[in-house]
C-alpha cells in the first residue's frame, strides 16, 4: 500500500517542497528511510513509531520503505516526523479521508503524540501560499507555529496539538485555533539614541550614516561608547515595509528565532565575534544555512574590534557589501540568499587601546604601525565615514541632552525621501555610481574651494575624495539642500580621520 503526503525543507532561506511516500508491503517489520536524509532526518523513524503507538494508533509490523522526494536534495532536522506519521497513518488506512490531500504537514512529533513547532515556518507558509495547480491550499502545522503561519495573509491553517487532531483534519473538521494576544505588530524596543550621552560628533555620524546608508568606522578607546552607539544604527532607519518584515522574520526562524505570538520582528542589528570564520558570516554548510550577513539583512552588521577579523572573513564581505545578496557554492549548483545590510565596525586606535600618543599607551611604534596598516586594509574603503572618537568627559555627559531616535529617524527618513527621488526607489547616496556622483555631488564654488583645501590638509586619495563627496551629498539633504556648499564639504570632512590613519 502507498501512500503519500507533502512537506517542506529549507534551502537557505526559502521553502522547497518534498514529497513523503510510504510504501507498507508485507515482510519482516522494518522501516526504512531513503533519500538523503540527515541523522536528525533519520532519528524520525523512532520519533514517529514513538508517537503514532503513545497516540492509540497501531503501529504497521510490516516492511515500511520512506521515500523523501527530491533525492538529490539534503533534508535535515525532526522537520518531516508529522508529514512521515501522517503518510504511515493514512497507507495503514487508519486515518482516511481526501481532506488530508488539502495540506502540507509541518512538525516535529515528541514521543507522546503531540506535535511540536519548527523553525522557518513562516518560510513554508509563504510558499505554501503561493500554491501551484495540484499542490496543497492549507497548512498543517504545530499549534505553537499558528502565529508565525498566520503572518502570511490568505492561507489556510490547522493547528494541531497531537497526532490524533489528523483524525479530525480527515473529516474536513478544523482543530480549534489558539488564541493570540493580538494583531501582529512589529517588535519594539530598539535601544534609544538618546541614551548616548555626550557623543556629539559620534551621534552625527549615526544620523549620517543612516541618512545615505554609509558604511561607518569608529576608532577610539574602548569606553567611548562605539558599540553603545552602533547598536543604536537600527533605530534611526525608516521602519521596515509589511513585506521587509516579513523577509526579515523568515531568516530569523530558519535560524531558529521564531516570532513571538505572530510578531513580526524589528531591523536586525548582528555583532558577530572576530572569531567567526567566513563561512559563519557568509553562510555556507550542507544544506546551506545563512550566515551572520543574511541574519542582518535589512539590519545592520556591526563588526566590533575590525582589526581582529581574519582577512579571509572581511574579504567574504566585499562581494555581498557590492551586491547586497551572497551566492554560496554547493557540491550541486550554487544558493543565492539575501544580504542587504549595513556595516558598521569599531576598533581601537592601537594595540592596547588607550591610543598612541596616549600617556597610557603601552605599545610599540612597530606595533602600532602594524595595528594601522591591518586596519586600513581591512575593508576601508567600504567605510564612507571614518571617525576618531574619545572618551566623553564627566561635563560633556552632564549637560548634553541629546534627541531621541524617533526624532533624528524622521530627519533621515526625509532625507532618504530625497535620494529616492533622485536615485530611483530605495537607492540611497552611498551606492552612488561614478557618473552619478559627478551629476548629483557636485559642489557649488566655495564647496569645491573647501574640499581643495580639505585634500591639501587630509591628504585625501581619489576614493577618499569621492567619499567625501558622497557624504557631503548626504549632509546637505539632511538639510534638504539642492547646493552641496562649503559648510556640507567641511561637515563630511569631519567624519574622516586625519592622514596617516585613513588610506
Ligand atoms: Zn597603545
């Protein structure tokens, strides 16, 4: 006897469809699995002969052959149990009904019967809703993944608690839907820029770098708030569009965050360690999972301590920071998964910390020289401002007090307004091309008198004069200026550090 069900595995961040056939024909009891399962994939059989007897169903003491379709593709995780319960269920025709063709079946199975969540169901969901002719309308998925299904509009969705609910689903009868708290939202609680106390010029290249999308680089001392304040990069960007989100909180369940009670999640802020190799930042493995760059799609990555990343992991970086996505080379083809982010990276000005020149500091001129020249390889000019930042005294943490996010957030999203109308949608001025550059960031007189004599004090290289440039453009539509003028070019001249430190 044959039967057959369909599920999903995930393929980076997306939902491939996979077909469970049973096949029951009489012989010695046993129950095998084929097609390129992984040892969580093959731990099933116990999971489900577990469940379907601890359920009051007969378990078959037949041969039992699983078939997980396509063969060529790697399945992996406890992802497929209920799918493989529901196939062995209806092929020993004890649960019966064309109903159950209407579903895709989605959970992990305890011992007991019952039916837990998955992550990246949000994923399954959104390819399940989009249907071709044949395939089925509905999902069938853990009660606890009800929500995260749900996010997706239009679709069909049973919630089930245990193995038994099948038998329900079988008759057309819906097991009953839990409860939410409430319609979905995006997460709150983005740390507040106002809580960076002190930090002029630091908290001006935020708004900067969040107005034109620039790449930023913070050089100081530790304690001089660098992470503090890159942390705060997400909450001056625009809120993200109903469909971002829902990009944005697919990744995240694949990667095991599921959204709480349908909550659609915030911008990603992502602070890998400089341990993590390439393939952990860039994604990579079998099946393919993404790395930390995807996991910060639409977010911002911050790369605390730059100079200690291995120079295979930040060149990793340059070809998706160009394309805002990253292919990853398989045995079978090749996977291209998302990854549109901002970077945003800290460092210390030496070895030790405190800065050469410093009374403190402790190191070597060859080891300071050493320390720069990794830095300035390190990326660089993918870093539109670079700033030198110090510990803020006990009177400049006293009396400043600071705008809040969702103040300086409205300034850039104007701003961002601007370049869209200028650049097409969604562009912003740090992907400026060369030829755009030389018609959207071209200074007025006394600008380009200022930038001359910026070039003669900072000794700026060809890409440097166009980061300023680029800047500059950001600068004065922060300020909703047509003219980039002198004051714009001095502005961006002070989100670079002096020559010697900058390339
Ligand atoms: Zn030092």
């Amino acid at each position: 006897m044959l039967s057959r069900t369909r599920t999903f595995a995930i393929q980076g961040v997306d939902a491939v469809p996979v077909d469970v056939e049973i096949d029951i024909h009489r012989g010695l009891p046993s129950f095998s699995l084929v097609g390129l399962p992984d040892a969580a994939v093959r731990e099933s059989r116990e999971r489900v002969r577990a469940a379907i007897v601890n359920s009051g169903f007969d378990f078959p003491l037949t041969r039992i052959t699983a078939s997980l379709a396509p063969a060529d593709l790697r399945k992996a995780g406890p992802g497929f149990d209920l799918a493989i319960a529901a196939a062995i269920l209806r092929a020993s025709k004890q649960v019966e009904g064309p109903e159950l063709e209407g579903w895709w079946f989605a959970g992990e199975l305890a011992l007991d019967g019952s039916v837990r969540g998955l992550s990246g169901v949000l994923a399954m969901a959104e390819r399940a809703a989009r249907a071709e002719p044949g395939e089925p309308s509905g999902i069938a998925a853990a009660a606890a993944n009800f929500g995260e299904a749900g996010l997706v509009g239009g679709l069909r969705i049973a919630a089930l608690r245990r193995l038994t609910d099948l038998r329900d689903l079988a008759k057309g009868v819906l097991p009953p839907e839990p409860v939410l708290p409430g319609p979905r939202v995006v997460d709150r609680g983005l740390p507040d820029l106002a809580d960076l106390r002190g930090q002029g010029p630091l908290r001006y290249a935020l708004e900067v770098a969040a107005a034109g999308g620039h790449g930023l680089l913070v050089v100081g001392p530790p304690g001089a708030g660098k992470s503090l304040a890159a942390r705060r990069l997400p909450s001056l960007l625009p809120p993200l569009t109903s469909a971002e989100a829902i990009e944005v909180t697919k990744i995240a369940s694949i990667a095991g965050r599921p959204p709480r009670d349908g909550t659609l999640a915030a911008r990603p802020f992502r602070a890998p360690h400089h341990t993590i190799s390439a393939a952990g930042l860039v994604g990579g493995g079998s099946p393919p999972r993404p790395g930390e760059i995807t996991l910060a799609h639409r977010g911002v990555l911050f790369l605390d301590e730059l100079g200690e990343f291995t120079r295979a992991s930040l060149e990793a970086l340059r070809q998706p920071l160009e394309e805002g996505r990253v292919t990853i080379s398989r045995a079978h083809g090749s996977i291209t998964l998302p990854a549109g982010f901002q970077v945003c990276a800290a460092a210390n000005p030496c070895p030790c910390g405190h800065g050469a020149g410093a009374q403190r500091c402790r190191c070597r001129p060859d080891q300071v020289r050493a320390y720069s020249a990794r830095l300035s390889g390190a990326l660089a000019d993918r870093f539109d401002i670079s700033l030198a930042v110090e510990q803020p005294t006990a009177a400049e943490l006293a009396d400043d007090d600071g705008e809040s996010s969702e103040e300086v957030a409205v300034r850039v999203a104007l701003a961002r307004e601007r370049q869209a109308n200028r650049l097409g949608p969604g562009r912003v001025n740090a992907t400026m091309s060369e030829p755009e550059l030389a018609e959207h960031a071209r200074p007025d007189a006394a600008g380009a008198e200022a930038l001359r004599e910026g070039h003669e004090r900072m000794g700026l290289s060809g890409r440097g004069w166009n980061r300023v440039l680029k800047v500059a453009r950001t600068v004065a539509d922060l300020e909703g200026t047509a003219d980039i003028g002198a004051r714009h070019i001095d502005l961006a001249l002070s989100l670079r550090r002096r020559r010697g430190e900058d390339q």
